[in-house]
C-alpha cells in the first residue's frame, strides 16, 4: 500500500534525526523536558504527516500533473501552455511545505519580511520559470544556456539588495523546490516530453526544477528592489525572541497551532483543488475513476500537511532552535561545524528522493556510477556546504563568501559536463533541500546565532542555498570523471580494432 511504504520512507529520514537529538541531549546541549518530549511527540506527526502526505502527492498530484503536461502539449497552442503552466506552478509552489516553513522562520526573525509576501513572490517567480523550463522542452533551447545566464543575472542583481535578502533570496529557491513541487513538476515536464516523442525528448525531461529555481531568487531580488524603493524600513533586528516561552499551556498551545494550521493548510490547497477542477472541466476531462483518485490525494495531502505542520512548528523548529542556543553558548562553540556537517550528511543519506536519484543515474551512466559512489559524494558535499553555514554563523562573514563562489564553479562545470548530467545534477539539488533541513537544520543555525552574539538574520539564512549547490557541483564532477572514462574506453576499444588488422 502507498502511505505504508511513503510511511516507511519518512521514518527512515526523521528517526536518525531522532538519535542525533537524544545524543545531543545527553552530551552537550540538553533541553528543557518539555521542548525534548514535544521533539519526539512532532517527530510522530512529521512521519505520519509527510508519509500521507507523499502518498497523496503519488497518487493524486503526480498522474495530475503528467496528464496535464500532454494534454497542453497537444494542443500545439505555445502562448496557452505557458501561461497555464506558469499559473500552475505559481499554485502549486504556494502550496509547498517547505517554503510555509522558510517563509514562517524568515518573518519571525526578520519582523519586516511578511511569510505570506515572500510565499507570494517566491511562488510568481518560480511559476515564470517553470514555463520557461517547459518551453526549453518544446522549443529545444539548450538547458546549459538557460543556466548560465539565469543564474549569472540571479547573482549580479543579487549585488544591488540588502545581503539579509540575498541570503533569503537563494534559501527561498532550495526551499520552494521540496516534496510536493518537485514530483509534480517533473511529472509535468515528462507528460510535456513524452508528447514529442523524439529521441531527445526523454533527456530533454530533465533539468525542469534546476531551471524553475532561478524564479525564486530573481522573485526576492524584485521584491527586495521594491521594499528599498518605496521607503520601507529594511533593516533587522539584532535579537529576536528564538525560543517561545514555555509559560502557555502545552494542550492550548496545541489547539491553537492545530486550528491555524487546518486553516493554512486549507488555504493554501483550495487553489490546486480549483486548478484541477478547472482543468478536469476544460482540458483533461478524465474518467470518474480517475479524477476520484486525483481528489482523494488531494485529500491525503491535506490531512498529511496538516500533521507534518503541527510536529514540525511544536517539535522540530522549537527544539532546533534550543540546540542551536545551547551549542552557541558553549565556549567550544566551534563544535557547531561538525555537528553541522554530520546532521547534512544524515539528512541526504536518509533521503529517500535521494535514492530514487542515485538509482537514476546509476542508469544513465550504464552502471558506471554506482549508487554508494555517487550517495558519498553527495553526502559530502552538502556536509561540506552545511559545515561551512555552521562556520558563517559563528564568525559572522558575509553570505557571498559561500554563494559566490559556490554558484560559479557550478555554472563552469556545467560547461565541460555531459549534458544529462548536468540536467539531474541541477535537479537534484531540489532533492536535497528535503523538510528536515528547513524544519530542523535552519532552526538550529538561528538559535546559535542569537546566543554566539551574532544576527540571525544577517548570519543564519544561506544554509538551505549551500545545501541546494552541494549535488550540482558533485554530480558534475562525477559526470565528467564518467565522460573522461567513456572516452578511454572508447579509445582502448579503437586501438584494439586497429591492432586486430
């Protein structure tokens, strides 16, 4: 059964978690009682919610989007498929979990950064380039060109905003590709190649949600622009109240955060139930039997959403940001890099998209690229990326040191590597920036900045955009050393023939 299985998958993801928390608890950083039962108590929620919640999205939303990318394909009507499908991924990204939980923890730290603006904008920008990436499909435009050049206008206009919006900016892109939106879009981009059909179209599938990312940073850096411009008060506070007080009633506090969250969640899903419909009505026009089982996912993913909510902001974000201020007190702070780069390497290993992927281009590759090769380099990469947000927190240096950098050696690999892999390795950026990292990683980055003297706002946010980087720039190298082999091979195999005549 679905929701067994993505029940399972969840579990594996959140329980080494789990371990890290009760190890930390018992060494170094030990948490108030309440916070450490309410953890385990969300941590429940968020398997339960993210199992039914990805059952739903497998088997409702996926097929949905998949129908909707051939049928608007069909239609050979360019000016409609764009405009639909930006709309559609303008509702879909509204709806992602991740970025309620990125918006939610930008607005309660920077006070002047509103969830819902940012939730707004993010999801505009990233709806402008999912039609752009769908367009690069149909019309055959490099996927390489198109990454050069957004992301090198995403970080020179990046230059001209306040460094707490750049910062936000790049987290928002890793956080508006999660659990919900990258499943559909790919699912979209496949239903959009599969109508093709040439022999490119299938390769041609791929890169969707590396090119959709761009909008998210070019949408913050717009609204940045904006805020600057109209006069509005941009800075950020020094200190933010970090860890809720323990004062209010454990089963109030629970009613109430229930109550807002069937409310959000409500809201936030209606638009895609209403797409649907509309769609159902005017384009797909699906059997009963079907657009029953779209609607009962939609369903599941409403109840799942709700669940992963209610661990997520009474277990996970209170407890992160209780690890993080007891870390950041500690006169040894600087053990705050290597848990860091352990908890970024649990997160990846026990991603179970990230599997999915590793198995994918094991495929591509013909075998040549095996899973624990490509899972360790991974791994590595976002701790790296992880430990080095950890370091920034604790000295306080500026967010381009990471992101600079970081983003140009990806964009130079993407010139001299293969042009699939190049393609998965910007999707699977989106793969790694699971809801552990914004729900419990991130948390944990702003408690210790608030206590290690330095501004959560300024010194905290970036950590999601170093953990998005990490495979681009891993996969790419480990596409090239695959290309680099290909071709000794392919000589070898030459000379032999010469030397049998």
């Amino acid at each position: 059964m679905d929701i067994i299985k993505k029940l399972k998958e969840t579990a594996l993801a959140i329980i080494p978690v789990d371990i890290v928390v009760a190890i930390l608890h018992f060494t170094i950083a030990p948490l108030p009682l309440t916070t450490l039962i309410e953890f385990f108590i969300g941590s429940v929620f968020v398997i339960l919610g993210l199992g039914i919640f990805l059952a739903g999205v497998d088997i409702g939303i996926v097929p949905a989007g998949s129908m909707l990318g051939a049928s608007l394909t069909r239609t050979k009507n360019l000016p409609l498929i764009i405009v639909v499908i930006a709309i559609t991924g303008f509702v879909i990204t509204v709806a992602e979990p991740n970025l309620k939980v990125q918006g939610d923890l930008v607005e309660s730290v920077t006070g002047n950064i509103k969830s819902g603006a940012l939730i707004l904008t993010v999801s505009a920008g990233l709806g402008l380039f999912l039609a752009i990436a769908m367009s690069r499909i149909l019309i055959q435009i490099p996927f390489k060109l198109i990454i050069i050049i957004g992301y090198s206008l995403a970080l020179v206009l990046s230059t001209f905003i306040d460094p707490v919006y750049v910062a936000i900016a790049f987290d928002s892109s890793g956080a508006s590709t999660g659990p919900l939106t990258v499943p559909f879009f790919i699912a979209l981009g496949i239903g959009v190649a599969g109508v093709r059909g040439d022999k490119g179209a299938e390769d041609d599938s791929f890169g969707t949600t590396g090119i959709a990312a761009i909008g998210p940073i070019l949408g913050m850096v717009v609204y940045g622009f904006i805020l600057a411009k109209s006069g509005a008060n941009t800075s950020v506070p020094s200190e933010v109240a970090m860890v809720a007080s323990d004062d209010q009633n454990s089963g109030l506090k629970y009613f109430s955060t229930i109550t807002q969250t069937i409310k959000d969640v409500t809201i936030s899903l209606s638009p895609v139930l209403v797409l649907i419909i509309a769609f159902q009505l005017f384009l797909l026009k699906l059997p009963p039997a079907q657009i029953r089982r779209v609607l009962t996912g939609i369903v599941y993913s409403w109840l799942g959403l709700i669940l992963f909510f209610i661990g997520a902001n009474t277990g996970f974000i209170p407890a992160g940001k209780a690890i993080g201020g007891e870390i950041g007190a500690l006169s040894y702070s600087w053990i705050l890099i290597p848990i860091g780069c352990i908890l970024g390497s649990i997160v990846v290993c026990s991603e179970p998209a990230m599997w999915v992927l590793t198995e994918q281009v094991e495929e591509v590759s013909a075998g040549n690229i095996r899973k624990p090769v490509l899972l360790t380099s991974v791994a590595l990469g976002v701790s790296i990326g992880v430990g080095a947000s950890m370091w920034r927190v604790l000295s306080g240096f500026s967010v381009w040191y990471l992101i600079a950098p970081s983003f140009i050696i990806a964009m130079i690999l993407s010139l001299v590597t293969p042009k699939l892999f190049s393609a998965i390795a910007f999707d699977s950026g989106s793969v790694a920036t699971g809801p552990v990292s914004a729900a419990f990683i991130l948390p944990i980055t702003l408690g210790a900045a608030q206590t290690s003297g330095g501004n959560p706002a300024l010194d905290a946010f970036g950590l999601i955009a170093m953990i998005a980087v990490a495979p681009p720039i891993s996969i790419q190298i480990l596409g090239i050393m695959f290309r680099r082999k290909e071709l000794s091979i392919e000589k070898k195999r030459k000379e032999e023939a010469l030397g049998a005549k």
